[in-house]
C-alpha cells in the first residue's frame, strides 16, 4: 500500500532531488512558497520550499530503496525507528492552502511540556516549559526545589524549543 513520507534532504537540495524522483516516476510534492528577494537594486520573484531540508514522496515502503539512493536525499522522517506516515489528508490540505492567495505564516511547533527558551522581549534568556491554555501559549517556570511554578504569556515567535540538554 502506497503512503505518503516525508524525507529529508541534503540543505538547500530540495529542488534538486525533486526533480530526480519525478524522472525516477515517483509521485513527489514539494511544497514551495514565493517570496521576494533582494539582489543588490533588483528584486525578483523566486520559489523556496516550504519547509528546508523536507520533501514528501508517495509510495510502498518496501519499495523505499530506489527513493534513498537519489541523490540528495539523507532518510525518511520516522519517529522511534518507525517511519512516519503523513495521511492523506494532511497532503491536500496542504496543497489547498498553497494554492489559495490568503496569507499564512509558519508557527513554531510546541506541545505542552516543551522546553523552550525565550529568544526575544523582555524575558530574553528565560528558559521553561510550555502549557497551553485556551489558545494562549503561556511559559512556565518551574522551581523544582520548592515545587513552586510561576506561568508568564508568551508569543509563539519569541520562543525556540530547547533539547534536555540545552537546559542543563
């Protein structure tokens, strides 16, 4: 059974190995976004994938081994050793939305418990977790020691997440 994958790529190779995967027959999608770019007093019009280092490719996974060997092309997305399924829907949901002109913006993907780190503002430097409360991200900082936590109102864009290590 065919299924959609995401595979990650060499940086900046995502053009690239699309193109080979198309010549291979493989059934490919690469998301790209227009943008406008300055080259000294020239502005131009150029694609750039969605996401960097992402492409997505339908097929049977048994059949994986021609798709890793195109050039450009590091591994297929998987979580705990398993490879990661994209469904269906999540596809042409996405091909919907870049083909419709409404403005959209790339979010930080944060779940509850995150370690983040706050990259802008007047909380710059703070580090702690995320806890999401009726669609405000809220920053919690946690002082085990006491078992006492504090919680702050963060904007998405003012926050990275963090590695365990990171935090140490």
């Amino acid at each position: 059974m065919k299924n959609w994958y995401a595979l990650y790529t060499r940086p900046r190779h995502e053009k690239k190995a699309y193109e080979l995967l198309v010549e291979k027959g493989a059934e490919v999608f690469l998301p790209l976004v227009k943008e406008h770019k300055i080259y000294g007093q020239r502005k131009k019009l150029v694609e750039k994938p969605l996401f960097s280092s992402y492409l997505f490719c339908r097929f049977e996974h048994k059949y994986r081994i021609p798709i890793l060997e195109t050039h450009g092309i590091i591994k297929i997305v998987n979580f705990n050793g398993v490879p990661a399924v994209i469904p269906d829907w999540q596809i042409e949901s996405l091909k919907i939305l870049l083909q419709n002109p409404h403005p959209f913006r790339l979010e930080n993907y944060l779940r509850p418990g995150d370690l983040v780190e706050v990259t802008d503002g007047p909380f710059k430097g703070m580090k702690g977790m995320v806890k999401i409360i009726k669609g405000e991200s809220r920053l919690i900082l946690t002082i085990e020691g006491i078992m006492q936590s504090i919680s702050v109102e963060m904007d998405r864009e003012q926050i990275k997440s963090l590695s365990e290590q990171e935090v140490k």
